[in-house]
C-alpha cells in the first residue's frame, strides 16, 4: 500500500492485487491487540501515518487514508508473476 501511494504520487500506473483484503495482516491480529509502532522522534519513509496503537483503531487509521489516496486492491491472488518488455 506504501508503494502504492508512492506510485501514485510519482504519477505512475500500477494496479495493487490483494489475496484476501488490504491489510489482511493486521485485519487478522488478535481482537483488541496492542500494536507496537515506531519510536514518536522517528519520521518513516513514505506517506502513510499511524497515531493509533490498538489493532482497531491502526486499521481503521490505514483504510481512511487508503481510501482517501483512492488505492482500492483488485482481489486476486497471484500465482506468478513474469517480465513482458516493460511490463510485470
Ligand atoms: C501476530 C503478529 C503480531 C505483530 N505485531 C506487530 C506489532 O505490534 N508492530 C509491528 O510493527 N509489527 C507487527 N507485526 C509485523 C507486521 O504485521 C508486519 O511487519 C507487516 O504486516 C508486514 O507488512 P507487509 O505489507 O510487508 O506484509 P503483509 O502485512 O503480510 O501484507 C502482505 C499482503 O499480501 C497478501 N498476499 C500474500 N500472498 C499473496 C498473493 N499470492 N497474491 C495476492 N496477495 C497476496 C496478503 O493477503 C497480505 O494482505 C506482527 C505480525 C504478526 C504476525
């Protein structure tokens, strides 16, 4: 999803695939689990934030800006993936 809004931003075209739905993993975590995110004087690489530090509320906080970049996943899962020319 970072590369995604990366991808967007750089005004290339790109198309996300997604197996099961976008954040699966987190989507997955334990009911209430406390998520441990980075150190608050550490400024990550690329445009997705997070302030929350409970599974609902960091999913919640990744799909509004998800949406919000219009990044919506087609769900398929991938079996193999193979160069065409400039093409993945
Ligand atoms: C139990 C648990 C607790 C964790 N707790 C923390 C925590 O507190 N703090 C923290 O920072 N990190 C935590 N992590 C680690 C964190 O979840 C991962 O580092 C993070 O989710 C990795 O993000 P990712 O986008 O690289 O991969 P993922 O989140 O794994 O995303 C990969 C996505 O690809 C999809 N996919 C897989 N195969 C295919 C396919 N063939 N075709 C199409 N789609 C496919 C999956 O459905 C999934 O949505 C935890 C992980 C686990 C398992």
């Amino acid at each position: 999803m970072a590369a995604a809004l990366e991808a967007k931003r750089l005004g290339l075209r790109f198309v996300v695939f997604e197996a099961s739905q976008p954040f699966a993993t987190i989507v997955n975590f334990p009911k209430g689990k406390p998520i441990y995110t980075y150190p608050t004087d550490l400024k990550p690489a690329g445009d997705f934030s997070l302030q929350a530090a409970v599974k609902e509320d960091v999913v919640a906080e990744l799909e509004t800006q998800r949406i919000a970049a219009g990044i919506e996943p087609k769900q398929v899962r991938i079996e193999q993936l193979e160069r065409k020319g400039d093409l993945i």
